[in-house]
C-alpha cells in the first residue's frame, strides 16, 4: 500500500497531495478523480479524460450531472483525509439529502477542481441554521487566494455574511482563515451567533420561495 497520493496534472507531473495515506491506487487525474495503480495508465487516462471543466465557481446540488456530484464526492474524501477526520462532511448523500438544501461550490482552474466549499441548511426543534460544513483548497493552490474567491462566492450566493454562519468544530486552518475576518470560533457558538445562523436560513429560503 502506498503512503502518499499523486495528483496528475497538465504537466503530466507528479504533485504530492496527501501524506501518509494508505490506499491502493495512489495516482488520481486531478479531471475527475478517478484513482490507479499504474502512473502510465493514470497519464493515458488524464490524456483523454473529457471533465473538462470551464475555468470558475460551479454550483453543483442533487440537479446536477453524476460526473460533476462524483467529483464532489471524491473532494469531500481527499477534504475528510487532510483533517485527519474518519467521515467525510461533503458527499453524494448530502446533495440528495432534501431537508439539508445542500449547496457545494466546486472551484475550477485550468480545467481542474481545485477546492470545494459544502453549506447546508440544518433542522432542529428550535429552528432552522445556516450551517457551514466543509472547505477545502488543495495544497499547492493554498495561499494563492483561491480560497477567499471561493469563500466570499459561497456568502453572496447565499447572501450571507461571515458571521452569519454556524461553525461546527473549524479545522486549525480555517479557524485561522476567519480569524482574519473578524470571525472568533475558539469560542463556542454563543446565543447571538445561533440566532444570526437562524435568521439567515429563514432570509435564504424565504428568498428561495420567493424566486420559485
């Protein structure tokens, strides 16, 4: 079993990605993440794969096509991996999933997804909540602002604003990536930070109703 994952790219290089990851196919076409064994067989494949993906944000929910929800998929397990957590938050199942109204925004260049971000709309007793589940930048693209193209997307397509959203357990990285706007999750999400959580979901699907 191999302890790394090989992302291949235009360049037909080998881009290390995960570290210290056991799995029987190591080198993944960066298109549409399908895995093998054989780095010659995974450049022949990267070479005709057809993905291709326009460059920008896409909105995929359960409408959209199976190969867009796959590639999803296989970013939530790649997402799951890096933090170091056994299930992943972003999936299929959350798309098909009607009382989440789940909304994942995968992030395209050079024709590769590169970064997802996964928000739902969670019920309880007490209300409904905005809820921010899952983001994720793949290594090299970190740090080049990606992430925040990503980020500040995902808020106006749900016309939100950062504090808006309820945090449930932030990773090291992106408790530091809201640190920088103003966003403190080292503290637990107190009764003002629910109900803005609250009011947004009801903005957004009133908004929704509205528009149908």
């Amino acid at each position: 079993m191999e302890d790394h994952i090989y992302f291949l790219y235009p360049s037909g290089e080998k881009l290390i990605e995960l570290k210290n990851v056991s799995i029987g196919y190591p080198y993944v076409c960066s298109r549409c993440g399908r895995n093998y064994q054989n780095m010659g067989y995974a450049r022949y494949h990267y070479s005709k794969c057809q993905l291709g993906l326009p460059d920008g944000i896409h909105i995929i929910d359960k409408s959209s096509p199976k190969r867009l929800q796959q590639v999803v998929d296989d970013m939530g397990h790649y997402s799951a991996v890096t933090q170091g957590i056994d299930t992943r938050v972003t999936s299929i199942y959350k798309l098909k999933d009607p009382k989440l109204h789940a909304k994942i925004f995968l992030l395209v260049h050079e024709g590769n997804p590169i970064g997802i971000l996964t928000t739902t709309i969670r019920t309880f007793e007490d209300g409904i909540l905005l809820w921010f589940d899952d983001f994720y930048i793949m290594q090299p693209y970190q740090r080049k602002g990606f992430g925040t193209t990503l980020y500040e997307f995902a808020l106006k397509y749900r016309n939100a604003e950062p504090c808006d959203f309820f945090y449930d357990r932030p990773s090291f990285k992106l408790t530091n990536f809201l640190k920088k706007r103003g966003i403190n999750t080292s503290k637990p999400n107190d009764v003002e930070s629910l109900k803005r959580a609250g009011q947004a979901a009801y903005a957004w699907m009133n908004n929704q109703k509205a528009n149908e």
